[in-house]
C-alpha cells in the first residue's frame, strides 16, 4: 500500500504561503502548518489598538489562513534563538534592518528539525524565484537548501518548475506537473490562482508581514541598541518599538508618546517599569520615560508632553509625574512651542 505522505508548510499568513499548501493539499498529501514567532511580526495587537487599523481585520493571520485551509497549525515560539539571527546575520542585512536570507534559513532549519522529530517527509515554502530581493534570489535559494540541512526536502510549489526537483517530486510523492513557475514580484499569478481556487480574501497580496521591514521600526531598533550597554532585547522592548510616537530630546532618554486613546491603553500596560506623566489639566496623552533622567530632563520631558495634549496653547499645563514606586507628585509647566521641537528628536 502506498503511504500518505506527509509535509509540513511555513505559514506566514500571507497569499503565497496560503496558495503553496492548497497546492499540495490537492495532490492528497497530508500538510500541517507551522509559524514562527519572532515578535517581530506586524499582525496581532497593533492592528486592534489604532484606529487608524479599524478597518483591517483583528486576526492572527497565520491562525486564519489555517482555517481556511482546514489544516493545523502549529506555532513555536523562536524569540530568543531569533537573537543571534538578528544580531549576527551570517549575509547581512537588507535595506533596513531585516536579515532576510538568514531568517529564511533559520526558519527552514527550524522546519526541518521538526519534521525529523514528527516523522513527517518534506516541507513547503511560499517563495517566488526573483520576488524577494535577498532571500528569493535564484542563487540565493540553494543557500537555504544548503545551510537549513533540509537539501531537497524543501519544496516551493509555486515555482518549482523553474527549480531542479526535489525529492518529493522524483520519489513520486507528488506531481511536478501540477507544480507552477512563477517569478518576479508581479503577484497577478498568483492572484489569478488565488481565484481559481475561491479564495476571495487574504492578506495584503505582497506580504510585508515582518516590521524590520520598515525603517521607521528599523530606526527605532538602532536608536534603542546605541542608546544600551548591549544590543541584547527583550520581548517587551520590540513591542513598545511598534507603539507611539519616539522621541529622543537627549542622549539619555526618550519619550514614548501615545498618539490616540488605544495607544495610552496599551502604554498603561508598562507604568510600572517606566517613569510616566500625563496632563492632569487637559486631555492628554500617556507618555513613558525610558532613560535615567535628572530633574533637568523631567522638566523637558513634562514641556514636550505638554505640547502633545490639548493644553498645547494653553500658557500652564499641570501633569502627573509617577516614579518607579508608584509616587506621584505634580509639575506645571509651559508647553514647548512647535518651532521648539527639533526635528532629529523624532526617533
């Protein structure tokens, strides 16, 4: 009797990935997810907190995509082994502060110790030939091949056509011929394919589902790594980076400023690591201050916040300052004029 083969997909929760598992899955091999989580992910609670997000669904997209596929989905938490990928990449990084080659690297690796640990056979990726400027290169992916360990058990249907074949598709497990070539960053194939199976929703069809990505979270990561004794992170600290307004009006501190009522919810979470003010004479927002401070700086700090809340033409504003102890105590100052905010303060 011949076996049902078995294979486990990367889920990022994008169109790609979602189109090479369904691909599979029509070819009677039993696929289950996986999805790694860095905490450098985009979807999740920045989407529910902004109401500049409303519209965008709350959902975690690789849990949906799974869903819809009707498969399960595993998710591992890579947090600290993701460390060493992003702060020593072996090939660097990409326009910003993403180590695209070496994240993909790391994840296949990660699949395919799990796939020998669960007895499964191969693994499935949504890449492209040409889409991905570092990691989705035609010289690039045989790097992945090579460094994950998983050689040719790593398979990429959507465009394996234009690939040398794998063992999954000389052993029979499944049909090269139902197997597509796709390349480039154009995305109407796969859009196209996305129709033809009745997918009519799916996440923003070019992906971008990591913030290191974007250089104004790169820009905020340096700031925070040259502002330290060491680049070493914290989970927490990578989520306050993807929240508020950034602000470093001295070397030895910043302020991280709400800028709607989501925001100052979610920065109510972190009061009792952080020294925190806001207006107790006008609407405001919640502000963090991270840094050793002096009263010198508080008073600045307290001027800055000051010109972000409602009171900013008023000619007093009084705040609450609260210390690590939870001690309170009043400040009233002058908010500082627009002209007076320089622009190299914005992180």
């Amino acid at each position: 009797m011949n076996k049902q083969r078995k294979a486990i997909s990367l889920i990022s929760g994008g169109l790609d990935s979602m189109l090479a598992t369904r691909v599979i899955l029509e070819q009677g091999v039993h696929v289950e997810g996986i999805n790694f989580f860095t905490g450098f992910c985009v979807e999740g609670h920045t989407h529910a907190i902004r109401k500049k997000d409303r519209k965008k669904p709350k959902r975690n997209n690789a849990l949906w995509v799974a869903e819809q596929l009707g498969i399960k989905l595993h998710i591992v938490d890579v947090i600290e082994e993701y460390k060493e990928v992003l702060l020593n990449p072996k090939h660097g990084y990409g326009q910003n502060m993403n180590p695209c080659l070496d994240c993909k690297g790391f994840m296949v690796r990660k699949a395919y110790e799990w796939i020998r640990q669960h007895d499964f056979d191969f693994i499935i990726t949504g890449e492209v030939v040409g889409q991905r400027p570092m990691s989705q290169r035609r010289d690039t992916m045989p790097v992945i091949q090579r460094e994950s360990g998983a050689g040719d058990r790593l398979l990429r249907p959507l465009c394996a056509r234009l690939l040398p074949e794998t063992l999954p598709e000389r052993e029979g497990w499944v049909d090269r011929g139902k197997l597509y070539d796709f390349s480039g960053r154009t995305r109407k194939p796969q859009m196209a394919l996305a129709e033809q199976f009745g997918f009519r929703e799916y996440a923003t069809p070019a992906g971008g589902c990591c913030f290191l990505t974007d250089k104004a979270y790169s820009d905020k990561l340096v700031d925070m790594w040259r502002h330290r004794p060491s680049r070493d992170y914290q989970l927490d600290d990578i989520m306050l980076l993807k929240v508020g307004r950034h602000l470093r009006p001295r070397p030895n501190f910043k302020l991280i400023i709400a800028r709607e009522e989501g925001e100052s919810k979610f920065l109510e979470g972190y009061r009792k690591q952080y020294l925190h003010m806001h207006s107790r004479s006008h609407p405001g927002p919640l502000v963090l201050i991270d840094g050793d401070v002096s009263e010198n700086d508080i008073e600045l700090a307290a001027r800055i916040a000051a010109r972000f809340g409602q009171g900013r033409e008023a000619k007093e504003v009084a705040l609450e300052l609260t210390d690590l102890q939870g001690e309170s105590r009043t400040l009233r100052v002058s908010p500082l004029k627009q002209e007076e905010i320089a622009a190299e303060w914005y992180v």
